[in-house]
C-alpha cells in the first residue's frame, strides 16, 4: 500500500505551489465572497465564550479570527493544512489583528499541523 504522502503528492505540490499563490493573490477577493458564508456559520455554530474552535483549511484566517472574536476562546485551532502560502498570510493577519486577544487567540491557530497526507485523507 502507499504512504499517504505518495498518494496526495499532486496536491500537496499544487497548494504549496501555484494554488497557494493564486489563494493569496485573491485573498481579499475570496474573503469577501466568503463573507455571508462565515456569517451563516457563527449564526449556526453560536460559538460561546470559553469554546474552543478548530478550523480545518483556515485558508488566509478570515473565518478563524471571526470565530475567536466570536467565542472569546483562550486557544482557536487550525491543524489541518497542507498550504504554507496561505498560513504564512494568515499568520501576518493574527499578528496585526487589532487586538492583542485576537493576535493572542490566532496565532496558535495558524500554527502548521500535520497535512492531510499524513492523516491519510
């Protein structure tokens, strides 16, 4: 049998690569457009302070600094991403955010976790 990395190897190369640059690129675009989905979510989700958030494919943060601001968590997580492009913005974004509870409560959720090839998804 293959290892997961072998089997997903197309793409972590295109997210890592041209897909993650084309994300950042349009990240201001993609936000916007995204906007009405992330509303829709906190007001399904109705995170309350002291939830902890996991994010999986936080893209550039936009939605994962929304729910931190949302729920007040001490710790917002997103683990799952294989797109260095795109967590290298988010991490920036976090650390601009303007308030230090915001930078506090996403930096950790910018942290790079285990891709999805090493899950085996």
């Amino acid at each position: 049998m293959a290892a997961p990395e072998e089997i997903n190897a197309g793409m972590l190369a295109f997210w890592n690569g041209k897909g993650g640059d084309t994300w950042v690129a349009r990240q201001e675009h993609t936000d916007i457009t995204l906007t009405p989905v992330t509303d829709a979510l906190l007001a399904f989700a109705a995170p309350r302070a002291g939830e902890r958030v996991v994010d999986i494919g936080c893209g550039c943060g936009a939605a994962t600094l929304e729910f931190g601001r949302a729920s007040r968590a001490a710790s917002i997580e997103s683990k799952i991403s294989t797109n260095r492009p795109t967590r290298a913005v988010a991490r920036l974004t976090a650390s601009s955010s303007p308030s230090s509870a915001d930078a506090r409560n996403s930096k950790s959720a910018m942290a790079p976790g285990p891709s999805s090839a090493s899950l085996g998804s």
